[in-house]
C-alpha cells in the first residue's frame, strides 16, 4: 500500500515537473531557483527613462533624440550586449542567384553571399531575398527580414536553394541537408501580402555555444593580446545583430528592395538580437520581437521566469552578452538600465512584441509593463502606445497590438503560431 501510493505520488510529481517543462516552467538553473509567484516577484523601482544623466528632465521629443537616447544607448551597450564594430571596409556582396522565378512566378529570389572579410571564405552569411515578382527599381519592395536558427533551405521549401552549413552539437560545421525541429515557414503569405521576405542562418555569423569564439566573427576583430572580447564588447547577441546591419548594407544597394522599409524579425534569443539590432541600426524602419524574455524586452528587475542571474550565468549565457552584464546578476536593481529603455530606444519607430501565455520562463507580464513603462517616450514622438492604465491583456486579445509602440500575448508558449505571422503581415501592412 505503502509502496503504490509512494510511486503514485512519484508519477504525480513527475508528470506535474514535465507539464512544468512543457509549459517552460524550470523551477531550478543554474543553481538558483526561479520564481513563477507573482506575490514574490519583489519591489523595484525603474531607472528613470526621462531624467538626463546630469538629472534633467526630458520634455520634448528632440532632448530625447538629442541627449537621453545617446545616453542610454551607451549605457545598454556597455552593461547588456558590448559594443560592436562599425561596417567593414573590405565588405563585399556576390549574387549568384540573380532573380530566378520562385513559387509559380509569384515571387522572385535572389541568394547572395556576404563576405565579411577580404580574402576568407570563413566568414561569410548566406542571405536569401524573395520579392513580389512586380517589384522593380522605380517601385521597390518593402521586406520582413528574418534571423533564423536554421540554413534557409531547411526552412523555406523551394527546390532552387542552395545547401547551407550549420553547426552541429559538438561544435562542428556540417552540410544543413536534414530536416531540423523549427518547422517551415510560408513565405508566399508575406508575398500575397506585397512584402518580400529575407532570411540568414544566424550562426553564419557567430556560433551559438559558449567556446564558440574561435569560430565566428568576434574573433577576427580581437586586437593584438586580446583573448577574448573586452569586459563592455559583444557577446554574441550583438554579432547576431551586426551581421543583420551587413544584410542592410546589402539592402542598400539593391534597387528593387526598399530599405527605408525593412522590418526584423526573430524569436527568442534572436527575438533579443532583433531588438538590439533594429535599437542600435536606425536604418531598421521596424521591429517584431518574439517572446524575447530575459536580455530582451522582459523587466529584469521584476524575479519571475528567467533573471540575469540565470542568463548570465558563464555556464549558460553568458558569452551572448558583454561581460559586464554578469556583474549586475546579484544586483539588479542597482543596474543603470532596464528593458523599459531597451524599448524605448526604438521610438519612435515601430516596435511589436509578441509573447505566448505559458511562457513563464520568459515572463510575458514582465515584457507588457516593459512597455506601459517605455510608453511616455513614444507619446513624446506624437505615437500610439499602451496607456499608463492599460491592463495586461488576456492570450490573444489583440486590442494593444496597432500601434507603434504594439504588444501581443498569443494563447501557447514560446513560439511563433502561424496565426501569429498572420498579425505580423497586418501590422507591417499598417506601420511598414
Ligand atoms: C533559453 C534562454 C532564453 C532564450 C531561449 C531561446 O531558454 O534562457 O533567454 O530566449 O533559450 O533562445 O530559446
């Protein structure tokens, strides 16, 4: 009896400690546990984002843009992501699929190779472009670009694309010739809709693993002596994001895409990587972060789901980050930023945020009064942005998600739903 109600009570604590998984729900990391109790979330005050450094108080939209936004974008890159380097000067593009007809002539694709470097192949990101077939240089094309965990022919089902390489666990390039877990993606959707559609393989850039430096960009800009990257320089989020940069430098010279109408896109730690990007790149018209959490638009001072601790632990996270970001994990509220800034570092351009209701590791509440706080900086630019007395919307009401500064909390967990790509068209068609 003894014995069958124990292992009854074991089956019970297990399938209750998978459903937590399941709804991404780890209770311990790292070695610190994480907290899902809204009563011990803690008291914090906000860093204040209308207050100069020397305390003036920011009224009108041109201190923001002229002061307050310089500041704090120093303060983001030398506490959060690290400082990058600006456009290489041996920067070079090959097109070698020109504009082939794709998906029954609706569209037209383009690959291009971008080379980092001058004289090495091992530095380059493979960027797939596909256009509505009706654009041309005098009626250019806007575009969703994206950032992807997988070569572009694993995701995109079209038979002219060439085979990427991606990395494999232990650490190695292999051929992207197998199917991979993140699902497919509709491109003809953003097509019908008169946008066109970009995408590059992420770790073409940096590899995502810590001891990854070796092997990606970093590397090549570490000066004489240096080892690793500066206590206030890039970790691999920001390389993500400098990459990105180099697809607009692409953009730019490409006479049928728009590139004053771009807008990023990714999820999770590239949901991260796309808010940096398109914070610290102004050529970005938009951003739709996807349940980017913790280091994203999620409050770090609020304890729920993910923390800076567990992110930045150097068993986890920590090489996606500058250095510095560690050094705030025991003392978050002393930290000069918080994600309120992060977002409003985006006016007054366009900003989605899309989370899911069971990602609690993320803390989707945290990245909604992310933005009712980061609000009064878009009402200072004249744009629409959840009021002070919004409340947190339920999954999948829709009501705060036209506008500038836009938030949605789909009904699920830490994905991207297709009917979630559907609210993106409508909102690049409204804002883009
Ligand atoms: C981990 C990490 C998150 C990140 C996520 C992802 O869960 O803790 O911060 O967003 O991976 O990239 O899927």
């Amino acid at each position: 009896m003894k014995i069958r109600l124990l292992s009854a009570l074991f089956l019970a604590i297990s399938a209750s400690a998978s459903a937590q998984q399941a709804a991404n729900r780890p209770t311990v990391v790292a070695g610190f546990p994480v907290n899902y109790n809204e009563d011990s979330v803690g008291t914090y005050t906000l860093p204040e984002l209308l207050k100069t450094a020397d305390g003036k108080p920011v009224t009108t939209a041109r201190q923001w843009t002229e002061k307050r936004r310089p500041e704090l974008l120093r303060l983001a890159e030398e506490n959060q992501f690290g400082k990058m380097p600006p456009k290489p000067k041996d920067l070079s593009f090959h097109a070698f699929d020109k504009g082939t007809p794709a998906f029954n002539g609706k569209a037209i694709r383009k690959q291009v190779t971008v080379y980092f470097k001058k004289d090495t192949a091992d530095h380059e990101m493979n960027l797939l472009i596909y256009l509505p077939a009706n654009a041309t240089n005098s009626a250019a094309a806007p575009l969703l670009m994206n950032i992807s965990f997988a070569a572009y022919n694993q995701i995109i089902d079209d038979p002219g694309l060439r085979v990427g390489e991606i990395w494999n666990k232990e650490g190695k390039k292999v051929k992207a010739d197998k199917p991979t877990p993140f699902g497919k993606l509709n491109v003809e959707q953003f097509i019908d809709a008169g946008i066109g559609f970009a995408t590059v393989y992420y770790g073409d850039i940096e590899p995502d693993f810590k001891d990854g430096l070796p092997y990606g960009i970093r590397k090549t800009y570490l000066k004489p002596g240096q080892t690793e990257p500066g206590a206030d320089e890039w970790g691999a989020i920001a390389a993500w994001g400098w990459g990105l940069s180099r697809a607009m430098d692409y953009f730019e010279t490409d006479k049928q895409i728009d590139s004053k109408r771009i807008a990023l896109q990714g999820a999770s730690r590239l949901g991260k990587t796309v808010l940096w990007a398109g914070i610290h790149d102004p050529r970005f018209k938009m951003v739709i972060a996807s349940i980017s959490g913790e280091g994203g638009a999620a409050l770090a001072r609020r304890n729920y789901g993910e923390t800076i601790r567990h992110i930045s632990d150097p068993s986890r996270y920590l090489y996606q980050f500058a250095p510095n970001y560690h050094g705030w994990a025991d003392k978050v509220n002393a930290m000069p930023i918080d994600a309120h800034m992060l977002v409003a570092l985006m006016a007054p351009r366009p900003l989605l945020l899309q989370t899911g209701s069971t990602d609690y590791w993320s803390d989707p509440k945290g990245e909604f009064l992310s933005a009712v706080a980061a609000a009064p900086v878009y009402r200072l630019f004249g744009e629409t942005a959840p009021a002070a007395s919004a409340t947190m919307p339920a999954a999948g009401d829709t009501s705060l998600l036209m506008n500038h500064l836009g938030y949605y909390m789909h009904e699920g967990g830490h994905t991207v739903l297709p009917e979630d790509w559907k609210l993106f068209i409508q909102y690049m068609r409204k804002y883009l």
